[in-house]
C-alpha cells in the first residue's frame, strides 16, 4: 500500500505556504514569496510550485487554510479556483480549514492567539521551532502562512 501524504497549503496573492504531513510527521515545508505584480505568470508559478509537491510526494488530500471572507479578494479566488481544478485533475481530495480552527490545537487553558497556535505546532513538530522562535522576534509576520499551512494539515491529521 502506498503511503498516504496531506498537503496543506496556506496562500494569499504574494505568498504560498506549504506542509507535506504524513501520520503526523512532517514531511516536508516551504514558504515561497512571490514579489511582483499579480500577472498570468505569477499565477502559473504558484500553481506550478503546488503540482510539483502533488506529483513529488503524491499526494492524496490536500487541505487549504481559509481566511474570513473579507480577506478573499478577487485574487485569492482565482488561486482558490486554480487550486481546487488542479485537485480535481489529480483526483485529490479537498478540504477546507477555517483559520480559527487551527488554534484549537491550543489547550483550553490557554488563550488563542497565533504565537499558541506557532508554540502548538512547534511542539508537535520540533523541527518548527527556531522558526516560531524568529518569528516571534520579527517586526513583520514571515512564517504565519508556513505555520497555517502546518497547521491546516496538523488539524486534517488529528480529525482521521
């Protein structure tokens, strides 16, 4: 039997945060940047980044981080879209993460906040935390797409 890999993918128009999860192990996980100005090109280089980890590591779930929906610019659907055709094409199943929902992984005595939702998943998987510890120390917010799509694939492991 072939082994079974989720991909959480965290995306907004600039950045593209990826997690390969596999029983709880992580994988793999990369954070890609994509500067310039919103064009076909770039649309195609994040779409590109996302077929390679499917054929890479075939993967059978990918799971998406979903922000509220007055952050779902017109942009974000067209990727949203792209994303889920692409799933469709591969036969991949999808699911859909509210962002929220990752900070249930925090305990009940603990506040939900994003650094507990980096300090939660830095604990499941160690290799997070000098990650989460410059995140922490960064005046702007780097890794919280990387941490969200960990996150989104954490979740999806914890609810098989």
């Amino acid at each position: 039997m072939q082994e079974e890999y989720t991909l959480g993918i965290s995306f907004s128009s600039r950045m593209l945060g990826l997690a390969i999860i596999n029983h709880f192990n992580l994988v793999d996980y990369s954070l890609k940047l994509f500067k310039e100005k919103w064009t076909s090109s770039k649309e195609s280089k994040i779409i590109t980044a996302i077929a390679t980890c499917i054929e890479y590591y075939n993967i059978s779930h990918i799971v998406l981080s979903i922000p509220a929906l007055h952050y779902q610019k017109e942009v974000y659907k067209c990727l949203y879209q792209r994303i889920m055709k692409i799933a469709y094409e591969y036969n991949i199943k999808t699911t859909e993460v509210n962002k929220k929902d990752i900070r249930l992984l925090c305990g009940k005595a603990q506040k939900k906040t994003k650094r507990c939702q980096m300090e939660v998943l830095s604990d499941i998987h160690e290799e997070l935390k000098p990650l989460a510890q410059k995140e922490v120390r960064n005046k702007n917010k780097y890794y919280e797409m990387l941490f969200d799509a960990v996150g989104v694939a954490t979740v999806q492991a914890y609810r098989k």
